[in-house]
C-alpha cells in the first residue's frame, strides 16, 4: 500500500537548520523524498532544481540553503544575492509549476534593531547590510513568483553541526576554554530543533504567508553563553563578555534583532519555548 504521509524536499541538508529538518520531519509524519546539499543540487540552477522536483515529486519544499557569511557579503554582494535572492525566486518558480509549497528561511537582520519594542510582521523591513538586503530581495522575488509560500524569520539559530558561534559554546565550554562574547547586541537564540518542529506542523496548514519564528524573550550573547556555563556547572569565569566594538565584525548587526511571532501566535501555531528552556533541552540532548 502505498504511503498516506505527505512528500517533502530538504534544500540545504548539510546545514543546520537543514540537518534538523531532515532528522524531525519523518517524526512529524513525513516522508523525506530527498535531502540534499548544494553539491547535489545548486537551486541557482533551474533546470537542476526541476529536475530534482520532476522526481521527488514533493507536496513542500523546504528551503535552507543560503549565503549567510554576513562579513563577506559586503564584499561579495553579487554572490549574496544569486543565492540570497534570485535562487529563492528560481526555486519558487519550479515548486510552483510542480504545484508544491515552498518554505522558505529568512533572517532577524532583515530590521535594523533601532526599535525597542520586537518586530512583528507587519514592520517594515530596514535592513543594514548587504547580507540582510539580499534575505528581503529573496522574501520579495519568492513571494512575486509563488502564492503558495511560507517565509519564516528566524535569527540567532543554534544546534548540532552548527559551525556559528552560539552552536559552539557547549562545546568550546566542555572542552574548558574561555569563551569571548558579545556583550551589548541583543537577540533570542533559537533552537534549530524547534524550528523544524514549528516548520512541519505550519507546512499542513494552508496559512499562507510570512511568520517569525524564533525563541521567546531576549539576552546578549555573554549572558547566553553565562546561561550554558551555569548549567554545566562552571564559573562564570569561564565567559569573557566583551563590547560589540572589540569584537572583528566588518558588516553591520542589528542592536536589538528582537522578533514577535504574533502570526504564528493568531494561528495557534507558536510552539517556541523560551530561549532558557529550548537551551536547556539542547543542552540535554548533546549529554
């Protein structure tokens, strides 16, 4: 007999959030068709990226690759944008002419932070960087070519084979080093896990749209990192909080990259815990 669950794609699946995708989805009652890296299909080409849904056949796409070194956008804005931009617009153009949905992965840079209030979905983007105005060229050109569209915001993410700074303090801490961290800027770390969680559930619905989907509450990165040491049970010693300006950044970072997710909330759809607690559980599940 054939499968009843629903067929998905995972673009991206050597990262993180791709990672977390391809391992949560079959539990959340989805078939996982195909999983693949860039090497296996660059969505900046559209006839890879129709042949690939010519034979997966999926009912969602999920998409997380992306060009996310923030620095070298600013010098590499053409490369940021073929990725960040037109390859979202390629990639809903194809899940459209197959009659799939596409999930697509945007960014907390996508504001400048200047708000003290969290940014919810009907603000405005104002992005800083080269990095964060090819995620809202990318939200733009997906949402032209498709109406069945799901763009998440999220920002801060963290998890297991994660190369980016947060990903790596329980295991830089564990291993005994200090770790050096921001101090002033602002976010809410996000499990990958989570993510996903939310991602499978949000892609059953017909709710068509743009949602923020990141931890609730806020802190710096110092005291994230403070969080994590305390937990494993280290001194606070073991965190060098440091102010934005020491620290080797070229591009610029929102101040306070705060998000509500008020549509994910009117739709009974926010399954986020706080950041302390999806903390603890990462924590948990890397013992």
């Amino acid at each position: 007999m054939a499968s009843t669950q629903p067929v998905a794609v995972v673009l991206g699946a050597q990262g993180m959030l791709g990672q977390a995708l391809a391992a949560s989805l079959p539990a959340a009652g989805w078939t996982v068709a195909a999983a693949v890296a860039r090497a296996e299909c660059d969505i900046r080409d559209p006839a890879a990226v129709r042949a690939l849904l010519d034979r997966a056949k999926p009912l969602v796409v999920f998409n997380a690759a992306a060009y996310t070194d923030v620095d070298r956008s600013e010098t590499e804005p053409d490369v940021a944008y073929r990725a960040n931009a037109v390859a979202p617009e390629t990639l809903a153009r194809a899940a459209d002419a197959a009659g799939a949905v596409l999930v697509h992965y945007s960014t907390d840079f996508v504001y400048d932070g200047e708000r003290e209030r969290p940014y919810d979905e009907f603000d405005p983007p104002s992005p800083q960087g080269l990095y964060a105005r090819s995620k809202v060229a990318g939200e733009q050109l997906a949402a032209a070519a498709t109406r069945r569209l799901f763009t998440l915001r999220v920002g801060c993410l963290y998890g297991r084979g994660g190369r980016n700074f947060p990903s790596t303090i329980l295991r830089r801490l564990r291993a005994g080093e200090t770790v050096r961290a921001d101090r002033d800027r602002l976010g809410s770390p996000t499990w990958v896990v989570e993510v996903a969680r939310v991602s499978a559930a949000l892609a059953r619905t017909p709710h068509f749209g743009l949602y923020h989907c990141t931890s609730q509450g806020e802190t710096s990165w110092a005291a994230f990192a403070s969080f994590v040491a305390a937990e494993l049970g280290l001194p606070a010693s073991r965190v060098e909080p440091l102010p934005t300006s020491a620290l080797p950044m070229k591009a610029p970072r929102p101040r306070r990259a705060i998000l509500d997710n008020r549509m994910l909330r009117l739709r009974g759809l926010d399954g986020m815990s706080s950041w302390q607690d999806a903390a603890r559980a990462f924590i948990k599940s890397e013992s």
